[in-house]
C-alpha cells in the first residue's frame, strides 16, 4: 500500500491542511498575551503545529513532538489546552480524521476502500477509525466515500473546531 493517498487529493488534501494550520495561526497571533508564560506557550504551539505540518499523512506521534521541541510531554499537554483547548493527541488525531475525511470526498468507491484511506493515515484499527470518524463527522467513513458532504461537515472539515 502506498503512503500517498489514492487519487487527486494530495493538491487539494494539502490546500485543507493549510487551512487547518492558517486557522490555527491566526488564532495563535489574535489572541492577546497576558504574560510570559502564555507566549512561551504560543511560541510552543506554532512550533509543534510546524512539525505536524512536515510530518506527512500518518502525522507526528506526541513523543517525537516532544524529541523534536526538547521539551516534556506535561509540557506540551498543558501549551496544547492552554492554547488550543484539546491535547496535543486530540489535535493530532482530529487533524488525521479531517485528512482521511479530505480524502474519502475525493476517492471513488470503485477505485479506493475506506481500509486504503484509514491505512494512509495511520488508522489501524478500522473499527476505531469508523467510531471516531461518526463522532467527528456524524456518519460512517463509508457514507462518505459514496456521497457528497453536507454544508455542516464541510464547514467542519474546513475550520477544524471540535
């Protein structure tokens, strides 16, 4: 199985992923400093959301985060809630089911299974993947494959807020 995902939909899985982050960063620069503390963990964050960028479809595992930013995983959990509101692990695998969810409206069911897509972004346990994937986007990854996507998924995928 290929790491790249089936299809057109690294131009336009890439065009969503800087969106996801563009969001993020504007959020990061609007927000106002209170104190030392809070820019550290700003400064933080826009680093770790650097490394998921150039991490690939699988996306970045927390401990290499925290090998990459030399910093403790309490550390980045309590810059992740503070900033972003969900753990550095919440965030990673949202953005994996926003990605498979990118791809999946992209795929044909004739040429691609929802295993190939759950596989090239790291799901293993398709069963998992298919709760989570319901919890976020409120149907089954294969309901996605075969349809198009409602205003209120697409406006999910788009701003990432969980």
């Amino acid at each position: 199985l290929s790491r790249n995902p089936p299809g057109p939909v690294t131009l336009q899985g890439a065009a969503f992923e800087n969106e996801i982050l563009t969001a993020f960063r504007s959020l990061l620069e609007s927000a106002e400093c209170c104190d030392v503390k809070d820019s550290v963990a700003r400064k933080l964050v826009e680093t770790a959301l650097d490394h998921v960028e150039l991490a690939g479809p699988r996306g970045a595992a927390v401990a290499d985060l925290c090998a990459e930013l030399n910093v403790s995983r309490r550390t980045l959990e309590v810059a992740f809630r503070n900033v972003i509101g969900m753990s550095p692990l919440k965030y990673l695998n949202q953005r994996r089911l926003c990605r498979a969810f990118t791809a999946l409206k992209q795929a044909s069911s004739e040429e691609v299974s929802v295993a190939d897509i759950a596989q090239v972004f790291g799901f293993h346990e398709l069963g998992r993947f298919a709760g989570r994937y319901k919890a976020l986007f409120g149907e089954l990854p294969r309901e996605t494959l075969r349809q198009r996507p409602t205003r209120g998924q697409r406006m999910l995928a788009r701003q990432f807020k969980p």
